[in-house]
C-alpha cells in the first residue's frame, strides 16, 4: 500500500526523526503570525492512550531550517486536541497559550517562547477568543470520562456523579489577569432543552469564539456512561459574557464546525433531520442551507482561509487513506489534495485525523499524518492552486 496517492501538490514534512509528533485540531492557530513558525508537541509512543505521568514535550518547528525548539513540558494532553497548544492572538509571534496539571489541578499557562516568561491561568483553557482578551474553560476531567481523546487523565472529576451540576459548566478566563468565573452551568444548559435529554449526563465537548468574540458556540452532548445507547449532540451559542443562550440545533447529530463570520456557523449536522450535510447555520435563527452535498458527502473537519475564499476539509479513511480537499467557495468548486494512507488501530481515541490548517497569509495548509509509519506535521504550499482562481 502505497503511503500517498493522487497527491496534487507537493508535500513537505516539518518534523524531524526520533518522535512521535502533532499539533492537534484544527481550529486553533499552529502557525504564527508571520508563518516563519509553527507549534507541535513531541511524545514517546502513539500507539496507545496517555496516562497521568505521560509526558508531552511542546516546541516550535522554524520553517527556515525545520529543526524542532522545545520550550515546555506537560501532562495535560491528549491525541486529538494535544494541551490546546496555540498563538496567543495578542502576541501570535511571541506568546502561546497550553494547559498543564500542577498540584492536582489543570490550569492553563500563557508563555513568551523567547524568554520563557510565563503567567498562570486559574483553569485549563479549551478556546481563546480572537482578541486574546478571554479564553472559555471547561472540565476536562469530565470530558475524559466521555472521550478520552478529548479530555485530560489524571484528575477525578468532582462531579463525576452529578448528570448536570450548578457549579460546572463553561468559565470566562481573563487572560491578563487569569481570574475565572463560571458564565454558563450545566443546569442552564439542561434546562434549555430538558425533555431530550432528561435523566442523563451532560458534558461540553467543543467550544469556539466566533470571528470577532462577540458569541461562541458550543456542543452539548449526553454521555451514554449508563448504557442509554450512543450520543446525541445540541448546538448552543451565547454572548461572549454567557447571556443571551440560544439552542442553535436540537439534540440529534452534529460534529464538527467552523464560523464563517459573526452570524454564521458551518457544521456538518441534520439541520433537515435524518439529512446529514455541511450546512450553513444562522445563529439565532433556524435558517439553514447546504453549502454542496455532491462534494461534502462526508463528515469532516472544515475550515475557512483568512480571506473566506476558500474551504479546507478532510475526512475519515476510504480504503485505508485519509484525503485531504480544498473548495473554491466563489466558483462552488472543490479539488482533492491528497490521499495518505491511515493504518487501523484498536483505540478510536488514538487515531490520527489529518486535521488541516490554514497558515496567516492563507497560501499553506498543515495536516498531522501518519502515512509514514510515525506521526509527523507536514506543509503544503497552495500558492499555485490559488493564484489560478
């Protein structure tokens, strides 16, 4: 089986031997503001879960010489998100954002990766709005029960055994000062829409700022711990101060998103039910449209370039590759990248999704692979397919 096929552009690996290395998803900053850097984490094995003491080594690759430049160490990650590792948008060429776990706490850390100097967060971050004036935090402790692909080992949750409790739920972190403050409950959430999930565990799997941090939307899903069958997910947005709670779409399918502006949300869900497509969302409204279901035929992870021209997706293996595609938003055009090759494991949380990301300027792509036989972070220039739109 070959480790690439179809393969549009050339492809270029950013990490060096002698690891295991990723960034992590998809809609959090990897590279800097003047696309000369680029973050990733560093780890022993991939072949299993992390456990507590599991150590993940975080650094920058330089473009220039593709050499990676450690700066810290956590044991606060996973496969799918690694520590929310991420620019600081304050500082996107100086400063990042990561979470660790310290006296029996995850918290979150803002570090100047040329000093080292750091500042202390008083909770874990999860997302970080586009001003880098405030991060939303959830209980990561409580994700891992659900996915541990997406949650933190090491930490009992506290609320383990309440299905939707007053004192958890989504926290603004004020990023200069690193004070925290719950904004939204699980209660709230509960009662936002109690029938559909009545008697059940909630938990906040994906949180997102919008393009200018005036709202943020997240998923709000019931663990089926107790044998209840599979998951149901409901998109909620609200302001940037928890107000204003808005259930965006019911419980039944959703998966993963990207906000287009301020007002529109595109996520691959059944916004018409038993229809799953990419479409289209209006916050605060019911209005939905499929964005091209002849193309987006499958769930994956989507992203808009800078300039919201173009459409970055992925999706999950066929025939053993994971392919890589880019859409022409103006001409409602897609192309395919790529293929490469996705060997199976046995631990759904270990895989490893392409997740692809836009660089600043939007002319490169990144994507974690495991096509040759390690995890890696490769490049790929699409200056030449651009500049031909």
């Amino acid at each position: 089986m070959q480790q690439t096929r179809d393969l549009l552009l050339p492809v270029v690996r950013l990490t060096p031997d002698g690891g295991q290395f990723f960034f992590g998803y998809y809609d959090v900053p990897a590279w800097s503001a003047d696309d000369q850097c680029h973050l990733c984490h560093k780890v022993a094995f991939r072949d299993r879960l992390p456990v507590p003491d599991d150590v993940a080594t975080l650094g920058v690759i330089r473009l220039d010489h593709r050499a990676f430049l450690p700066f810290a160490e956590t044991t606060a990650w996973n496969f799918q998100q690694g520590s929310m590792l991420q620019w600081h948008p304050a500082a996107p060429n100086d400063e990042v954002v990561f979470n660790r776990r310290e006296s029996g706490r995850f918290v979150g850390v803002v570090r100047n990766v040329h000093t080292g100097q750091e500042r202390p967060l008083s909770r874990p971050v999860a997302a970080v709005s586009p001003k880098g004036d405030y991060a939303l935090s959830i209980n990561f402790s409580r994700v891992f029960d659900f996915r541990p692909g997406y949650g933190y080992a090491g930490i009992p949750d506290p609320f383990g055994e309440q299905d939707h409790p007053d004192d958890d739920g989504v926290f603004l972190v004020d990023l200069k000062t690193g004070e925290s403050r719950l904004i939204i409950s699980l209660r709230d959430i509960y009662e936002a829409a109690p029938d559909a999930v009545r008697g059940q565990s909630l938990v906040i799997n994906h949180i997102t700022f919008n393009t200018d941090g005036s709202r943020f939307v997240f998923l709000s899903r019931n663990n089926p711990r107790r044998g209840e069958g599979g998951w149901k997910t409901a998109i909620f947005t609200a302001d940037a101060t928890g107000r204003e709670l808005y259930l965006l779409s019911r419980y039944a399918m959703a998966s993963h998103y990207n906000w287009r502006d301020p007002k529109h949300l595109l996520c691959y869900c059944d916004a018409v039910p038993q229809t799953y497509e990419l479409y289209l969302l209006s916050d605060k409204s019911d209005r939905s449209e499929a964005l091209d279901p002849a193309f987006f035929v499958r769930d994956g992870h989507c992203s808009y370039s800078p300039d919201r021209r173009w459409l970055l997706y992925d999706g999950y293996p066929i025939d053993g590759y994971r392919y890589l595609y880019v859409y022409d938003l103006e001409r409602r055009k897609g192309v395919t990248l790529g293929g490469f090759r996705s060997d199976p494991v046995d631990i759904v949380d270990i895989r490893c999704d392409l997740h692809p990301r836009w660089n600043s300027a939007g002319t490169m792509i990144s994507f974690d692979s495991t096509h040759e036989g390690s995890r890696h972070v490769y490049s790929m220039d699409l200056t030449p397919l651009i500049s031909r739109a």
